[in-house]
C-alpha cells in the first residue's frame, strides 16, 4: 500500500467527519511530526492500545477495491490489567465499493453501524470447526433489536441509521454502495493482533511503499515512533 493512498484516506476520512459534525480525539489530528513529543507527554495508553488511525488493504495491493479506513477512538485489553476497559469503539470509512473481506473473531462481539452516506452491504455466515464457511446453516442476527433471518452469503444493506449486532464466530464481509459510508463499531475488547481469522489470506496490517512523507502514523507503526 502506498503511503499516499494512506494519506489521502485519512485526510477523506477527517473531512467527512467534520461534514458530519463529528469531534474526534486529539490524537485523531496529531500529524507524523508531532507524534515523537505526544508519546513523551504522557500517551501510552495510546500506543499500547493501538488507539488511532488504521489504514489496510489487507494484503491485496488494490486498496481501492479492498480495504479500510479506521479509527480506533478507545479500547481496553484482555491481558494488560491497567486497561480493564471492556469494550472498544471505532469510526470506519467505507469508501464506494471497498470491499473488507471474509473474516470472524474469536472473542469480539461488535455493532456494526450505518452513521450516515450510502447504504453498507454485508453478507454473512457462520464458521464450521475448520473455519470454512458453513453454507447451510442459516444465520440469525439482530437488526436495531429486531431479529432477522438470513441464508448464507445473502446480501443484508444497512441503511444510514441502521445496525446489526454481530455474534463471534459469524464470518462476514461489507461493502459501500451507491457513496461513502461513515460507519461505526462499538464491541468488546479490539485486538486486531490475535483475534482476526480471514477466509483467505490476508495481511491486517499493511506494507507501506514510501511514495511521499507521511503526514500521518498507523497505529501499528508506533513502535518505531521515537
């Protein structure tokens, strides 16, 4: 991926939330320079917890038609007891026709919400014992509290405003259609390290191609931020 896809996303990103009138955190605007001095005033929360901004194509080298914009505004952790918080919160930027492909979590349940723009796509289904996906058995999820019956890989759109509760274990991919999409994630515990599982081969975090400065850090680059 290169770091101009990345910092043209985020910059998208941070002018659809001021469209929407949102106020994000302040490291959500804290450029790549000023990173190195945030850390010495007292941020490690931040960097422990991967809180911030979150740029993939999971691997597919084509971000425009897989991949993701993320934004991780709180999160605890399930083995760090000086951050017992837990739930986790992020904003999602689909953009028109990304897709996010194939995966499930073993431990995150999650609300995934349509906060405005186009309608989000998703289809689902359930993981066997090998981790394929089970084409027969029909899936149950609830729609803003009101259940909903689905075949495998049927198509579910969310409509702004709407949300489906997602249940461990239950594959599922989404998608934007007809615009951009502000979405929403509100779940238990995030760990992106340990508690994805893709269908398919995939990388969570990308491999940059530095094609220009950075005007802005990962959260999974701050490791090597000093």
């Amino acid at each position: 991926m290169k770091r101009s896809q990345i910092n043209y996303a985020i910059d998208k990103a941070l002018a659809m939330a001021e469209t929407f009138r949102l106020s994000l955190p302040e490291f959500a605007s804290v450029t790549a320079s000023c990173w190195p001095q945030k850390l010495k005033e007292g941020w490690q929360e931040v960097r422990d917890l991967q809180l911030g901004w979150d740029d993939t194509d999971f691997g597919s080298g084509c971000f425009s038609e897989t991949g993701l914009t993320l934004l991780t505004l709180r999160n605890g952790s399930l083995s760090d007891p000086r951050y017992a918080k837990p739930y986790a919160e992020k904003m999602l930027q689909i953009q028109q026709d990304q897709q996010t492909p194939w995966h499930f979590h073993y431990h995150k349940m999650e609300d995934i919400i349509n906060r405005g723009g186009g309608n989000l796509c998703m289809q689902l289904a359930w993981a066997t014992e090998d981790q394929q996906l089970d084409n027969q058995r029909r899936v149950s999820v609830a729609i803003d509290g009101c259940q909903r019956t689905l075949n495998p890989g049927e198509t579910l759109v969310l409509h702004p405003g709407q949300s489906v509760c997602l249940p461990v274990r239950l594959y599922h991919r989404f998608w934007a259609e007809n615009r951009v999409v502000m979405g929403w994630e509100i779940s238990m515990v995030n760990d992106d390290r340990a508690d994805n599982h893709f269908l398919d081969a995939a990388g969570r975090f990308p491999s940059i191609e530095e094609d220009e400065p950075a005007r802005w850090v990962l959260c999974s680059e701050y490791e090597r931020v000093r």
